[in-house]
C-alpha cells in the first residue's frame, strides 16, 4: 500500500521548479493550490517551458494571486487566441487556507514563494507555494557549509567501507 504522499511524488511530473527559493528562503509551510489558466497557457506548460524563478504570490482582491510568473506564448495557436506571458494569475484555495497564509504574511513578516508548477495525477495544473522567511547571508554560508560537510562525511564513509 502507498500512502497518499508517496502516491502524489509518483504522479507529480513537475513543469518548473524554483530551486534557487530552498537557497534564498527558510520554507517553513507548504501549501498546494489550483491556478486559473487560459487553454494556451496549460498547452505551453504542457511543453515545459515555464519560468517562476523571480516570481512570487501576494494577497490582492481576497484572493491570492502568482506575480511574475512567466509561461510563453503557444506557438500552434493563432494570434488572437495567445495569452499574456507574464500577467497575474489567481491561485486557488480555500478561505482557510488563504486566511491562515494572509496571517502568517501580516505578521510574521512571511513570503509566498511559489516552489515548482506540475500537473497531478489527473492532469491538472497545481503550484506548490512556501511560507518563507528570507535567510540572512550568514544562513546561506552556513547552509552551504553543511551541505558540504555531509557529502564529505558520505565520501569519507564510502571509502572507508570499501
């Protein structure tokens, strides 16, 4: 039997992954949500061209919305039919969801970063977003320095088991 996590990392096919965010943020919550899109732009990111590198979410309207987030133009739709490539795109949740990350966002001083784009299981388009906090440049070096340290240690260790 597979639990539901491990089912979900199976049918995840991520479109875009935002790698640079678990560098520049402490994720401390993580969140899926819908995204509302034009038939052009699922067929785009169906091609695996999208980009949330310098994108994040921020509360507009009640809802949330995906700033900055860039998904190019289809090529095989015509003209009049193409979608902006950058344009705010409404993220999907529930009030109580929304309510609790426009809290932590008021008071802790958070960030929305969107984490990766992928479609689940029956082909719908998700977005994974964090609560973050920005790290400071001494937890970036820090950070840098254990992660270097552990894949010594794992070489030291594969060596000395030999």
């Amino acid at each position: 039997m597979t639990t539901k996590a491990e089912e979900r990392a199976l049918a995840q096919k991520y479109v875009s992954l935002n790698r640079k965010a678990r560098h520049d943020f402490t994720i401390t919550d993580t969140v899926e949500a819908g995204i509302i899109l034009s038939g052009t732009e699922v067929k785009s990111l169906r091609t695996g061209q999208a980009s949330i590198q310098e994108s994040f979410a921020i509360p507009k309207e009640g809802g949330i919305f995906l700033i900055n987030c860039y998904i190019p133009e289809y090529n095989q739709a015509g003209a009049h039919l193409q979608h902006e490539t950058r344009r705010p795109r409404q993220l999907l949740l529930h009030k109580r969801q929304i309510d609790k990350l426009l809290g932590a966002v008021k008071r802790e001083g958070a960030t929305l970063v969107p984490l990766g784009i992928y479609f689940n299981k029956r082909g719908i388009a998700k977005i994974e977003l964090g609560l973050a906090k920005g790290k400071q440049k001494q937890d970036k070096r820090e950070a840098i320095k254990d992660r270097d340290w552990k894949r010594d240690k794992a070489r030291i260790m594969r060596e000395k088991n030999r």
